[in-house]
C-alpha cells in the first residue's frame, strides 16, 4: 500500500498520540485504578510498539524528500 507524504505524516501523529494515550492509560491505570503491573507492561509495550511504527513512517518520509 502506497501512502502519500501527508497520509503517512498523519498516520505517523495518530500512531504518537495512540502510543502517549496508552502510557497515560497504564501509568494513571496501575496507580489510580488499579489495573495489574502485567496489563501495564502490555500496554507500555504496545505504546513502545508504536512510537516504533511512527518513527519509521517518518523515516520513510524523509527518505522521500531527499
């Protein structure tokens, strides 16, 4: 699938701002609500895995505009 300049840096800010909610989720969730330490590392993990996808969206990005 071939994604546009501006589809992948939209792509890439929804994938950051996914990942910053669900940190917030685990952090708030393990201390406020409760949530186990095991759902809080799944969900930082998932976080780390798109801060990951959305680093390399805007890799591909620059790789365009060189």
């Amino acid at each position: 699938m071939q994604l546009n300049k501006s589809q992948r840096g939209g792509l890439a800010r929804v994938c950051s701002n996914l990942a910053v909610g669900l940190a917030a989720i685990s952090i708030i969730g393990s201390f406020v609500f409760g949530i186990s330490i095991v759902a809080a590392a799944v969900l930082l993990t998932l976080s780390t895995l798109l801060v990951v996808v959305a680093l390399v969206i805007q890799g591909q990005k620059a790789s365009d505009e060189d």
